[in-house]
C-alpha cells in the first residue's frame, strides 16, 4: 500500500533553454522579475537578466548560505521599490532558498535557474536564519512555479563542488527509496537519478566543459530533487542537518562524507533500495562501499575532519542525532551513531558491521 502526491512541477531541461526563459516568464503572466543570486554569480545574474531584457528590473546579487532573516527583508525592500511582481532566482541552494523566503513571507511567485546539483527547486521546503537559528519548514506556497534546467549554466561550477553536490543529491534518492512515504514512482525516479549521477560525475570531474556529462547530471539532480521534495527523509538528512547547523560544516561535502556510512547502517533493514541502488551503481554488491569508492574516484572529501570538525564534537551530534525522534528504517541507537559519526570523522571505509549496532 502507498500514497503519491505529484507536486505541480514544471521543467523546461536542455542545453541552450536560458534564452526561453523570457517566453517562460511571459508565459507565466510575470512582466516585472527580480533576479536572485550570490555574490559569487553575479555574472549569471547579469546575464540572465540580460536574457530577460525589459521583463528584468534588477539584479538582487547578495544572497548567501543559511538565508538571512536581513538579507531576506533588503531583497524584499529591493523588491517592492522595483516593483517586481516575481523572482527568478539563479544559482544554488542559497539564491532559490532566498526566493523561496520571499515567496513565503511576500507572496511573490519565484521561477528557479539551478546551477548546482541541490536539488531545492524542486521542494516545497523552506529554510530561515533569524538571531542564530535556523527554522525550516513545508508550504507549497514556496514551491518554485516553473524550473528552468540549463546546463550551460552549470559548466563553471569547479570539479570540487560538483563531486559533493552530485552525491548530495544521490542522499536524497537513498533516503526517497527507504522513505516512510516511499511509492514504486519514487523509486523509479530514484533508481534512475542515481544511475544518471554515477554514471556522469566521473566524466563531470575529469572535464567540466563536458555539456553532456552536465545535462546527464542535471537530469539526474532533477529526479533526486524531486524526491526530496515528495518524501520524508531520514536519519542522513537529520544528521547532516545537524553538522551543518551546529558547526557550520559546508553542505554538499557534509553529505558526501557521510552517505555512503547512513547506507551501511540502514542497509540490512532497506533491502529494497539496496537492490534498486545496486542496480543504479553497476550491480555493485555492496552500495554503501560502491558510493564510498565513487566519492574517492570523485576526488570528493570522504572525512568530517577534513572539513574542519574536532574531535570532541562527535560525542555532541550523536547526543542531538537521538535526542527527538524521526523516520528511519531501522532504530537509531546511540552507540551506533557514534560509531558511524567517528569512522565518518576519520574518513575510513564504512562498515558492514555498522548494521548490527
Ligand atoms: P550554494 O547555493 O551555497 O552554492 C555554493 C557556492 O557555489 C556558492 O558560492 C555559489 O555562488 C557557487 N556556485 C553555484 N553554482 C555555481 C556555478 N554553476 N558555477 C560556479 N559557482 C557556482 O550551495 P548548494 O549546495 O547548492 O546549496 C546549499 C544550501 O541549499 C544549503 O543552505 C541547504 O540547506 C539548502 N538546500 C535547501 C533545499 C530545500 O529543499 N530547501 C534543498 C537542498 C539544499
């Protein structure tokens, strides 16, 4: 037995559709769009909006990790003062997470221009940093009203971050597989999200210009994303939440250090998404191993340490890791997680023996 609830989604996909964007906006009804992004990627902004000519009145270029309470309202003033009657926001989960802040709190609708792999466009999750903490939440108000995939958009994003943020979005699909809430339309969209990713990121990493190892990515970020935003998540999701959130740890890399170590501890109660995620990697008998050994070939960080976490600080997120409950497949115990977090930590290969703690 199962429930599926399709989320509106709408997608144009493929090398080139930047310059459909204006057709998309018109389309839309929108005549007014602010442009959304980083710093970092203000000349995407730029060029977007330059894609956008008259339908465009202004860059917005200050949005930034963890979405800013202050930030949120200077977008916001800037919007009003333009009078903009919609957003298009470009870049990763930082500018369409700023969309969708102003989209919650102002009402405006926000069209998503990806560039990395996260996966946000496509949820109706939203995320809020006020006086040091963050709050996150579902509202389908926020759910982008059309996503528009280039790929050309995404050839400068570094080898690095690719790597990380391809894995991240694979976290969604293992965690969709095993979901509470997990449907046979989840696990197709998993099975192939995950084969698309594998079977691109090396190539990805070896030449970023290569446009159809990026749309073969993308493809595959697309479907990952779209179960993120259809199901529950899991232990990963929780524990990475609580990395990134308690010590600033960065967010794709949190993901990829610590997937391959959730999916060994889940794996003896999930064996139906082990099958399907051996499938997706190549009939590989041990896919908690096989996603260990592509992070390594991704040249992807595999340990907490190299990305800046103490020691000491293990102890401290597995007491958070259990201190409410959540989904999983299997109970989440104390000395399990310290166990994982510590070989996570020291970027050792994950365990089989994991399952039974
Ligand atoms: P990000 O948006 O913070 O981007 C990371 C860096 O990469 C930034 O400096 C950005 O400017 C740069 N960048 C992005 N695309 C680029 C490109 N094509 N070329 C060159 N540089 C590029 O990172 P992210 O991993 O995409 O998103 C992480 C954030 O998104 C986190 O805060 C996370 O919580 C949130 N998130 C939310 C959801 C959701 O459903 N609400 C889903 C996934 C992630």
């Amino acid at each position: 037995m199962f429930t599926f609830t399709a989320l509106p989604m709408r997608v144009r996909f493929g090398a080139g559709s930047l310059a459909q964007l204006p057709d998309e906006v018109a389309g839309l009804g929108l005549t007014r769009v602010l442009v959304l992004c980083s710093r970092e990627q203000e000349d995407i902004g730029q060029r977007v909006a330059e894609a956008l000519g008259d339908r465009a009145v202004g860059v917005f270029s200050a949005a930034r990790m963890h979405v800013l309470i202050e930030v949120v309202h200077r977008a916001r003033d800037t919007a009003r003062e333009l009078d903009a009657d919609g957003c298009v926001a470009v870049g990763g989960g930082s500018a369409i997470g700023l969309g969708k802040a102003i989209a919650l709190e102002h009402g405006l609708p926000v069209i998503a221009v990806p560039t990395t792999y996260a996966g946000s466009e496509m949820t109706p999750i939203w995320g809020l940093t006020e006086g040091g903490s963050k709050r996150t939440g579902r509202d389908p108000r926020v759910l982008p009203v059309s996503v528009l995939y280039d790929p050309e958009l995404t050839l400068t994003l570094p080898a690095g971050l690719s790597a990380a943020s391809g894995i991240n979005a694979i976290a969604h699909a293992v965690e969709g597989l095993y979901a509470p809430d997990a449907s046979p339309i989840v696990s197709l969209m998993a099975e192939e999200g995950v084969r698309a990713l594998a079977a691109a990121l090396p190539a990805v990493v070896v030449d970023g210009a290569n446009l159809d190892a990026r749309a073969e990515a993308q493809y595959g970020a697309w479907l990952c994303g779209a179960i993120l935003g259809a199901t529950t998540m899991s232990l990963h999701h929780k524990l990475c939440h609580s990395l990134g959130g308690t010590l600033d740890l960065p967010h794709a890399q949190t993901h990829a250090v610590v997937l391959p170590h959730i999916l060994a501890f889940n794996a003896a109660a999930a064996p139906q998404a082990v099958a399907a995620l051996s499938r997706a990697l190549g009939d590989a008998p041990d896919p908690a191993r096989a996603l260990w050994e592509l992070a390594g070939r991704l040249d992807a960080p595999r340990s907490l340490r190299e990305l800046g976490m103490a020691e000491d600080d293990v102890t401290r997120i597995a007491d958070l890791a259990v201190a409410n409950p959540y989904a999983n497949p299997r109970p989440i115990t104390r000395e399990g997680i310290e166990v994982l977090l510590r070989a996570a930590w020291a970027g050792e290969q994950p365990s089989p023996a994991i399952m039974r703690l």
